[in-house]
C-alpha cells in the first residue's frame, strides 16, 4: 500500500507515474510530465502470491512484483522492471 511514483524519460524529458495502492484495494493511477498532468483514474488492486494485479476499466495488468531496496518492483520481469519509488 502507498503512493509509489516511477520516473522514466521519454525523448529527453521526465515522465513520472503516479499509483496509488489503498488498503481497501482501491486504486489511483496518472501521469504526470513537463508539460501536463493526466486526470487520475480509479480502479482495482490486488496480490496473490508474487503477482500483483491492478484492473482500471476494461486495462487488467497481472505480473510479478518484489521489493528491492524499499522500491516496489513491477513488472518483476527480466529487461521490462520498473522501480516505483515510495513518496508517501
């Protein structure tokens, strides 16, 4: 649970994802870049063994997850990780 953002460039610059894991299995997801802020959309999460599932609307993403180094990793896949860091 959390707020977790992960930070990627894109064409040079920063592109930061934003998700939000409540305790009720709620879910929070937007973008935020230089130039503009996505509305954020509701949704889904949940964990069964090491996979972590979030559906948004019709978008149902399930892959593996871990924690390394107290940033979530996901997806937990060799050459797609991505490393969420904790902001809240």
């Amino acid at each position: 649970m959390g707020h977790w953002r992960k930070t990627t460039i894109v064409f040079g610059s920063p592109k930061d994802e934003h998700l939000v894991l409540r305790a009720d299995g709620a879910a929070e997801n937007w973008v935020v870049t230089a130039d503009s802020r996505s509305e954020p959309v509701t949704g889904r999460w949940s964990v069964e063994g090491k996979t972590l599932t979030l559906s948004f609307g019709d978008n149902e993403n399930s892959s593996p997850f871990t924690f390394y180094e107290g940033q979530l990793v996901f997806p937990n896949i060799p050459n797609r990780r991505g490393f969420w860091e904790k902001i809240e």
